[in-house]
C-alpha cells in the first residue's frame, strides 16, 4: 500500500512499543529512543534472516510434537518460541536493551511487543509490508 515509505515507517512506531514495553514492569530495560530503534531494526533483519534456519533446525522437534502440524498448539507455541529467541538476541547484540529477568523478560517483552506491534500497525495500514517475523513477531 505504502510501498517504502510504510516499510520506513515501522522502524520508528516499533521503536516506540519497545520504550512502552520497557516501561511496563516486564523486566526490560531501554536506553532511550535511539536504542529502542535500533532494537526494532534488529529484531526485524534477525527475524528476516533467521527464520529459516530457525524453522529449519526447530522443524524436526515441531513435526514430532505437533503430528505434522495437526496439533495446532503446538506450531503456535514453536512460532511464540521462534519470536522469544529473536527478542532475546536482539537484546544480547544492543547496548542498552537488556532483559533484566533474563527468559521471563523475554517471554514477555516478545509476546507483548507483538501483539501491541500487530495491532499498532494493522490499524495504521503498514502491516502488509511487515519483513519481521514480529507478530513476533507474527509477520
């Protein structure tokens, strides 16, 4: 819809979900803005980097659990798993972003920064051009 522009736009709008998740009594700490925006850029290439070897290396461990995918928990858990380890490493790579609860903090930031990121950005009209596995990332 918005081409480049509403893909640029995200960056920004998801930066500011991460000040809001930080200020939420998750466990997540943020520098300032100029952190939380590189956190939202980063969590966004992890995720558009790293989803297939993930999917791959995870997929074994998903079709035994799951049958193949015919217990649908189980692939929504394995997807929220996926998006927990990129919220995590994304906190491990930026100074400034850290999960002072360590898995607990993760669990929470991802899964509240996703929701809040979908919604934000499904209302704005940006979230068709999502690159992100956020939505954790549920792109």
């Amino acid at each position: 819809m918005l081409g480049s522009l509403g893909w640029l736009l995200q960056w920004p709008i998801r930066a500011l979900i991460l000040l809001l998740v930080a200020a939420l009594p998750l466990g997540i700490e943020m520098a300032n803005f100029s952190t939380a925006f590189w956190s939202a850029v980063m969590i966004g290439l992890l995720g558009t980097l790293l989803i297939v070897p993930l999917k791959l290396l995870l997929g074994p461990f998903w079709a035994i659990t799951s049958l193949g995918g015919l217990i649908w928990p189980v692939s929504f858990l394995f997807n929220w798993l996926i998006t927990i380890l990129l919220f995590a490493l994304a906190a491990w790579l930026i100074n400034g972003f850290r999960l002072k609860n360590g898995l607990l903090s993760a669990i929470c930031g991802a899964v509240f920064y996703s929701v809040v990121s979908t919604i934000v950005l499904r209302s704005l009209g940006i979230a068709d051009i999502e690159f992100t596995r956020a939505a954790l990332l549920s792109a």
